[in-house]
C-alpha cells in the first residue's frame, strides 16, 4: 500500500469512525476547541497587553522636580547623579520657562493660572529617557530613585517605569495563569479525545481483531485511529480559531472609543498564529489518540 | 512444514490448555483436529498463526520459530495463513467484495486488480454473484463460504479452520468440507478442528485427537496423499526476495 492510499484509506475510515462514535466525537471537538479558544484569548490579551506596555514605556518619563531655592551648584549634584545612573540614556534641563512654555501649549485655557502665579509656579526639573530597566535589575532601580528622592534639593521624582513595571507584573501573571489554565483544559482535552478514540476503538474491536488476522500490520490498523484524533483536533483548533475571529469582529468597532478594549485587543492573531493554535489541536488530537492505542495494543492478545 | 516440539501451554490460573505436544504436519496434508470442548484444539491451532505463544516448547512452521518472530512481523507470518472460525469474524459494516479483498488492499493492489482476485476466491466459494451483498444478506452457509474465501484470498500455503461447520447443518457441513477438500487437492495444507466423528469419519483423512492438553492419538489417513503443485500468491513476482506477504 503506498502512502497516498493509505492517506486516503486512513482519511476515510477515521470520517466514518468520527460519524459512527458522534455525540462523544463532538463532545472531544467541542471540548479541544474551548480550551484552543481561551489559550488563543490568552495570547491575544497578552500580546496586546504587552504592545500596550512597551508603548507605555517608549512614553514613560522619568522627572526630578527641584526646589526653587537650589543653587547652580545643588542643580548640577543632581543632574550627576542623574547622568552616572545606569539606566539613563539622555538628560535634558527644564527651566522654569521652557515648563510654562510647555504647560500652555498644552492647557492653553489654563494659562492664565500660571501667570497669576508668578515665576515660582513651575519648578525647575531634570528630564531622563530611561532605558528599558530588567526585571532583574528593578529593584536597584528603585533603590536608586529612592536615593534621588533623599538628594538635597530634589522635591519630587516622578518615575512612571514604576507604575509600568507594576503593570507589566500583572501581564507576566495573567500569562502564566492562562497559560496554566490553557494547559489544564488541553490535558483535559487529550484526555477526552483518548477517550473518543479507545471507544471508538472498542466499537471497532472485533474488525480490528479481523484486521489482525488477515495480516494487517499495526501502521494499517492504528492509522485510522490516528487520523481520528487529528480530525478532531483540527476541527476544534479550526472551531476555535472561527470563535476568536468573531469576538475579535465584536470589539473591533470598541476599539476606538474604550481604553480597555483597545489595551487588550485592538491587534488580533496574526496568520501564523492561527494556523499554529489549529496545529496545535491537531497534535493535541493525535497525542489523545496516541495514548489511548498504546493500552489498546497492550490489550490485544497475541500481538 | 508445522511442527511442534514438546509445546505446552499453561494459563496464567495454572490450568493447561496443552501439555507437551510433539507433531509434525507435512506439507500439503489434510489434517483434522478433534477431541471434547476444552481439550486443547483452538489452543493448539492459535499458536501456529501466533494468537498465543507456549509456555514452553518450540513451533516451527516453514521452519520458522513462531515464538521468536518478532511482533512487527506477526503480519507477514499471518498472511501465509489462512484462517476460518466456527463464528465466521466478517466485518458486517462492509460488503462482501470489501470483507475478501482486505488483504489485497493491504498489499497495495489496484482497485481492479483486488476485484479480480476477489471474484476468483468468491468464485472458487461459488458466491462471485454476491460480492455487493452484506454479511447480515447472507445464510450461514454462505457466510461461512465468505470467509473461506477472505482465508483464500492470498492462496496461503497453510489453510486453518477453527470449527468453521459447528454453526451449520450437516448438509451445510458436508458442503463446506467438500469445499476444504478441492482447497487441499490443490495442494494447500489443512488443520480442520472438529469434534464431529461422522463428518471426521466420511472423510478418512489424518486424525490428531486430544484430550486434557495432551495429544493422545495420532491416526494416519486411509486416503492416498494427494500431489503438491507450487502455490502461488498475490505477491509473487514482486519482491522474491521478502518473506511472502512481507510488505504493506
């Protein structure tokens, strides 16, 4: 038999297996496609979450406000300090005037409250492009900031990779806890689709035995089987992949007006990704099928 | 061709379904195998085709240790071995044509290929006409008649049947031993169980007879031997220099 008799052999009898064994193949189809569908929303909101993130971080800043009595000198201690840290990338000065030109480009109607002020009402600060700080590295980083805020002179550091790295603590969570609970549904899903498989290999024990018989060999026999497992696996990864493109097409017109839904899914799967969550059932229904024939064999009697 | 060397069985329970058998069976013999329910026959007939392995003792068949074949080639020892059960084993999903030519299917021949070797062994069996019929179509004669066809179908060198007329009437029975005779006169060697006496009897070929496991009577045949022409199978010509059936 050559391989693509077989192919078409094994194709048509695991149809027929999957016809024969319905309501149960269903059950394992469904079953692999709710866990493929939360995995896959798992790393889209994970995906778009962390593009959130970074966005963040390119706009993060990083601000050391000083009091108005400081010196040149206190200024220029602080500015070194700022500039011998490890994670600056670039300093800029910011004046008392370039803050006000800047606070009235942006609240144009708020201008006037500065002028009522006077020159002290902004203060003078010390703007830093702080590169991406590790996670190994955070809390030197924030050992660091905690001695800019103790320097002389230094009113208030204003560090958003706090917050962001805070955020960013929450994503690695998110992720491991999907990723926990998509390879429990995914065990549970080979469980199913093994179980599929063994009844299915019940029903058809007495032509197995036949096929034995007559001098079948394992590849012939378990192939079906195989192809079985895969078949469901695919239609549940296909399934899946149909589900997140319709959630995806009802937040998409959100994604505009609601932070939220733009933070978690204004990017959706790219092709690849797809076609490896639909891979991904597949293999999930060919190891189902696998463990399941591996105590069928041992079953079989004199073979 | 068949033998067996001190070969015994013994069940896991202790019981012994064979105890120290020691035969020979030759090339293109007729041989029943008789004896009660439980005195070894089935046993005796499942450890040439390697459905069980002894306890102890060695079987060659071809001169091949079955015990030591190796699992993944079982398939091609069974494709020699043509095997008929008292309970047919047809596959009632699928029709006739398709229950016969499942060898030739494994062996990777044609479509058309498969429905002409299939129409020959219906043919030899006298039910070419029912090749599109299911298996629940079919009188237990006939069904019987199938499944001889589907152990023909690669003309196997040995030919085993398991009881093949205890679910059928003596006319029935005496049809279908006529049928392994023609098989035999062709030069296939048969092991006919049966505890029929009448049936053993009408026939007058070699007898074994067993009880408890043991092998207790060895009678020859009264008939003259009949003559061996070389047995041809669907994969010769293909490959000489695999075992026959050693593909798929």
């Amino acid at each position: 038999m050559n391989v693509l008799q077989a192919f078409s052999y094994f194709v048509r009898e695991a149809a027929v297996g999957l016809a024969r064994s319905l309501r149960v193949s269903l059950l394992a189809i469904l079953t692999i496609a709710v866990s493929l569908f939360l995995s896959g929303m798992v790393l889209l909101v994970s995906k778009n979450l962390a593009r959130t993130a970074q966005e963040w971080r390119a706009e993060a800043r990083f601000t050391v406000y000083l009091a108005p009595e400081v010196d040149a000198a206190g200024k220029a201690a602080v500015g070194a300090t700022i500039a011998q840290g490890r994670w600056t990338a670039s300093l800029e000065e910011i004046t008392p005037d370039v803050a006000r030109e800047r606070f009235e480009r942006a609240f144009p109607s708020l201008s006037e409250l500065v002028a009522e002020r006077g020159e002290g009402a902004l203060p003078f600060s010390f703007e830093a492009v702080i590169k991406p700080v590790p996670a190994a590295d955070s809390a030197a980083f924030s050992a660091w900031v905690e001695e800019l805020r103790r320097q002389p002179g230094v009113v208030m550091v204003d560090a958003d990779q706090d917050w962001i790295g805070q955020v960013e603590t929450v994503l690695t969570l998110i992720r491991g806890l999907g990723l926990a609970l998509a390879a429990i549904l995914l065990g549970a899903s080979i469980f199913t689709i093994a179980s599929v498989v063994r009844l299915t290999s019940f029903l058809y024990r007495e032509e197995i035995a036949v096929m034995r018989l007559v001098g079948a060999t394992e590849f012939y026999i378990r192939g079906p089987f195989y192809f079985e497992g895969i078949l469901q696996g695919l239609l549940g990864g296909l399934i899946a992949a149909g589900a997140l493109g319709g959630v995806h097409l009802l937040i998409e017109p959100r994604i505009a007006s609601s932070l939220l839904a733009g933070a978690l899914a204004s990017k959706f799967l790219t092709p690849l990704e797809l076609v490896a969550l639909v891979a991904f059932g597949a293999l999930a229904g060919w190891t189902g099928a696998v463990v399941s024939l591996n105590r069928e064999t041992l079953d079989a009697p004199g073979s | 061709m068949i033998q067996f060397f001190g070969v015994s069985r013994r069940f896991s329970t202790g019981q012994s379904a064979l105890d120290g058998i020691t035969l020979e069976i030759a090339r293109g013999e007729f041989c029943f195998i008789t004896g009660a329910s439980g005195a070894g026959k089935t046993t005796l007939l499942k450890l040439i085709f390697r459905e069980d392995v002894p306890t102890s003792g060695q079987i060659l068949v071809n001169g091949r240790n079955v015990s030591l074949i190796p699992r993944s080639k079982i398939p091609f020892l069974r494709r020699t071995i043509g095997v008929v059960f008292q309970d047919f084993r047809l596959i009632e999903r699928k029709t006739i044509f398709e229950n016969v030519a499942f060898l030739p299917r494994i062996l990777g021949l044609d479509h058309g290929r498969q429905k002409r070797v299939a129409f020959e062994a219906l043919r030899r069996v006298g039910l070419s006409h029912r090749m599109a019929s299911f298996p629940s179509q079919l009188s237990g004669g006939e069904k019987q008649r199938v499944a001889i066809a589907r152990a023909l179908i690669n003309e196997p060198e040995i030919l085993i049947a398991d009881e093949p007329t205890g679910n059928l009437d003596q006319d029935l029975s005496q049809e279908i031993v006529r049928l392994f005779l023609d098989i035999h006169l062709r030069g296939t060697t048969v092991l006919f169980a049966t505890h029929d006496r009448v049936l053993i009897e009408s026939v007058g070929h070699r007898v074994l007879t067993l009880a408890h496991g043991r092998l207790v009577d060895d009678r020859p045949s009264r008939r003259a031997p009949a003559a061996v022409p070389p047995t041809p199978t669907l994969d010769n010509g293909r490959d000489e220099s695999a075992t026959p059936g050693e593909r798929a």
